[in-house]
C-alpha cells in the first residue's frame, strides 16, 4: 500500500486524535523558549552555570501526578555565603515554573523536598541563587511510563 | 478546617539544623483539566507557603500548578530558640490556613 | 489459604479456570512499586493518606450531632478496640443477613446507633474512618472469617473474579493470577491482593476504596462498572480477602 495514501480509516484516526487532543490538552506545553523565559526571570536575567548543586529525582517514574524531587547543596548556609533561593522548572509541563522557595543563613542546610507533576517525559531543571549572586543548575532527563488503567 | 500535618521534632539542640516536613489536604486543581463536561475546572491552587520561627520568616515557597495534589514540602531550620514554628499556606479563592507547632531548644 | 467450592453452574460450562497463585507465590502490590513509592508509604510523614487518617482519627471522638454518641462513647480507643477489625472484613452482618464490607459497617453503625444519614461512597469523611479504622490493622494478617454463612457469597464472589467482562472480554483472573508481573501499557500488573485499603493513589491523587478500585478495573476492560454498594462489589471483596489470607495489612497504602 501506498504510504502516502490517505485511507477513510487513517483519515478518521487522524481526525479522532486531533479531537481528543483539544480536548484533553486545552493548554499548550511549555516550549524550551518558555523554560528559558522562566529561568531568566528567576535570575534577573544573569547567567547560570551547570554544577554545584544536586536535583535528585527518579529518571523513570511511574506516575507523573506526583513525583518526590529534592535539591540540594553542600553551602555552609554562613550569613557570608549561603543559598538565597531554590527553583525547579520543566520543559513541557503547561508551564515552566513549579516551585520557587527562598531561604537563607536560618534554614541551616539548603535543601528542598517536595513533590510535582510532570505531563510527560521531559527535562526537569532546578537552579539555586547563591549569596554572591551567581546561579547554579542541575537537570534531569525523566521519563514517565504511561499508566494502563486510568479512571 | 483542612487538615495538615506538620513533623517537626518537639526537642532540639541549640544550632541543631532540624528537618520540617509538611502535608497539606489541597486539589491543586491545575486551571488545564476538562472536567466530566468537558469544560476546564478553574484553578484552584495554594500559591504560597511561609514557616515563620519565632515571628520571623526563615523558609517560604511560591508554587505553581505542577506542584502535587496534597503539597508535600521538606526543608531544614536552625534551632535557635525555644519558641513556635508557624506554617502558613495561602491561595485561590482567599484560601489560607495557619499551623503552629511547640518546640523546646536546649 | 482457604479452598474455594466454586459453582457447579461455573464448572458445567466448561469455563477454563486460571489457576490460582500459590499461597508461597503471593505479593503484595507494593513489591511491584518503584522504590519512590514504597518509600512514601514506609514512611507516616510522606504519606499523604495521613491526611485522611488524621480526619478520621479526629471524627471518632466527635459526636456527628448534639444528641448523638460517638463512635468512642461505644467503642472507646480505637487504638485497642478496633485493632484487627478491618483485616475480617467483609463480615456476616446479622440484621441484613449478607456480608458487608468496612465502609458499610461504619454507615449501618452511623444509621443504627447514631442515627445519622449514611456517608456518601467515597466521601472523605467515610474514607477518614476507614483509613484510621484499618491503619489499627496494619501489620496483623487478613483474617477473614471462618463463617460458613459467608461462603455462598465468597463463592459468587470468585465466579465473578473469573468472569470474562465488557468489551475486551477479560476476567479479573485473566489478569491477575495468569498475567501478573507482566505490563500493561507501562504499568506491571499486581496479583490484586487488597492489603492496602482505602489506598492513596497517585492517579486519583486522593484516597480511595477498593469498591473504588473494582469499578476502575471494570473500567479498563470497557464493562459497565456496578454500583457503589452492589452485593457483587462486597462478593468480590469478600473473596479478594480470603485469597489474600494470611497476608500483611498495610492499610493506609499508597499505589501509582
């Protein structure tokens, strides 16, 4: 059979899947463009270096409603030189940004755990603002199985 | 009310860093879901968390639709002080609830 | 385990039964999660069923109006009265002369005693006393009871667990005793031992029932669930439970 070949039964597919995708995603994904955007806000604008400090999270998770992340960095947390604040952001949830927290010399340690969303497999970043003023990144490619029984 | 449930430790060592660890019963609802009708169900998120140590903020977190049903949120304090720790959580629909907890620093 | 007399009716049509697992073969759900979720529900200041258990911790000494009792006015701490209860149920109830599952012995209990309108299927006040109930459980073994009185129904209830369904024309067992370990799209199949009810699952984000959890799996294989309550619910239940005999209760457990 002709690949080009555009069956009634293709075509119908092709229209059911456009259909159900206006349905189930009103919302466009994020673009790498809005992930940068994201970033670039939380920055202010200044550059960010890859290293220094750790996103851990599961690189195959089997449900994307709710998947445990921690960031983490080994900053002596002294009023001199310390981690003012923690991001995460992914690149194809609706929208980039999932959490921003701010802490200082009081948390002791820098380290944030909590739990997020991804709509599918994906890039996750976390970057983390240090008191001297630079921007550190970790990133971790996911891949989020797809469930068989969904209600 | 809704419930939340903070685990902190009770006692603690002056300078010790002690580990927080928060739940919260929240939808979380994204702004993006079609409902069984097939309309968007409007979002209804907490959009910002802040712990408060003796009155003074040492930890506080905006978040965003892809943060999980139910927030769960972990960090670290210095015990400085015996006094109270309070966890505010405020959002959509003029949400906002308050906790606080007891701890002794020896 | 408990040997099942399935249904003479079952056996004259020939219907190929698949083998059940060997008592020393079971697993419980939460060994075929990734170590992320096991650990939210290992650890109480993880899990988010938590939540559902401290509401239900906190409605067992309210009383649910100004005349009524509470549920501790009869049964005191639930911490020594209710340890074990959950892991029997579903249970023979004498007044309706049927088994009926934990969720509606807490609702017969609010109708008889407190003289309360039953809770809602699935509403969290029902699913708090149940989480709280059953985490008293946690850890003993499923107990059904040895109650010749519930065994017509355990046996219908096995009829309908090897019962082919809805337009893929599945039956629970198909699945569940010839299939688990295997995947289903990405997701392994389990042996579905009901352990951990009600559960958190991450896919309703929120605490369920395991009547909850049927109607899901019906679903799955296009059949029309039944109802909230319906006897065949608390029939599959029922056998779910003495398949499992003998088993750990992890009540309140969390599944993908």
């Amino acid at each position: 059979m002709n690949r080009l070949q555009v069956t009634r039964r293709t075509a119908l597919i092709g229209s059911m899947s456009a259909a159900s995708l206006l349905v189930l995603r009103p919302a466009a994904f994020a673009t790498p463009t809005e992930l940068a955007g994201a970033i670039a806000e939380f920055t202010g604008n200044q550059p960010v270096q890859r290293g220094r400090i750790t996103l851990d999270l599961s690189p195959l998770v089997e449900n994307g409603n709710s998947v445990s992340v921690s960031v983490k960095d080994d900053s002596p947390m002294t009023q001199q030189d310390h981690v003012t604040a923690i991001a995460l952001f992914t690149e194809q949830n609706p929208q980039p940004n999932v959490i921003i927290a701010r802490l200082g010399p009081r948390a002791g340690r820098a380290f944030l755990n909590t739990r997020m969303r991804l709509a599918t497999s994906q890039k996750v970043v976390a970057v983390a603002g240090f008191s001297d003023g630079t921007f550190w990144s970790d990133q971790v490619e996911v891949i989020v199985t797809l469930a068989a029984c969904v209600e | 009310m809704v419930r939340a449930l903070i685990n902190c430790p009770k006692t603690a060592k002056k300078g010790e860093v002690i580990e927080i660890k928060t739940l919260i019963s929240h939808v979380m609802e994204t702004g993006y879901r079609p409902g069984a009708d097939g309309k968007v169900v409007p979002r209804d998120i907490l959009r910002r968390f802040t712990c408060r140590y003796a009155g003074q903020e040492v930890f506080s977190a905006d978040l965003f639709p892809a943060v999980a049903a139910n927030p769960f949120i972990s960090f670290t304090t210095v015990a400085t002080a015996s006094g109270t720790l309070s966890f505010t959580w405020d959002g959509d629909n003029g949400f906002t609830q308050t906790e606080t907890v007891a701890i002794t620093v020896t | 385990m408990i040997r099942l007399v399935l249904p003479a009716a079952l056996l004259a049509t020939g219907f190929a039964l698949a083998a059940d697992i060997p008592a020393n073969e079971r697993r419980s759900g939460f060994d075929f999660m990734s170590s992320s979720t096991q650990q939210m529900q290992r650890d109480d200041t993880l899990n988010p069923a938590m939540l559902w258990v401290a509401e239900g911790e906190a409605q067992w000494s309210e009383a649910p109006a100004a005349a009524a009792k509470s549920c501790a006015s009869c049964h005191g701490d639930a911490v020594g009265s209710m340890r074990g209860v959950a892991a029997r149920y579903p249970a023979f109830d004498e007044r309706r002369q049927k088994p009926v599952d934990l969720q509606q012995r807490i609702n017969l209990c609010r109708e008889t005693h407190q003289q309360q309108p039953a809770l809602a299927a699935e509403s969290r006040p029902l699913l708090g006393l149940a989480a709280y109930i059953g985490l008293q459980s946690r850890g003993l073994p499923v107990s059904p009871p040895q109650d010749a009185r519930l065994q017509p129904a355990r046996s219908r209830g096995a009829a309908l667990f090897n019962t082919a369904m809805g337009q893929l024309n599945f039956s629970c067992a198909q699945c569940h005793n010839d299939n688990w370990g295997h995947r289903l799209a990405g997701s392994p199949i389990p042996q579905a031992h009901p352990t951990g009810y009600p559960i958190y699952r991450l896919e309703w984000q929120g605490m369920g029932s395991l009547q909850r959890r049927l109607r899901n799996c019906m679903t799955g294989v296009r059949a029309e669930p039944l109802p909230y309550g319906a006897d065949e619910l608390v029939e599959l239940e029922l056998y779910l439970n003495s398949r499992a005999a003998g088993m750990t209760v992890e009540t309140p457990a969390v599944r993908p």
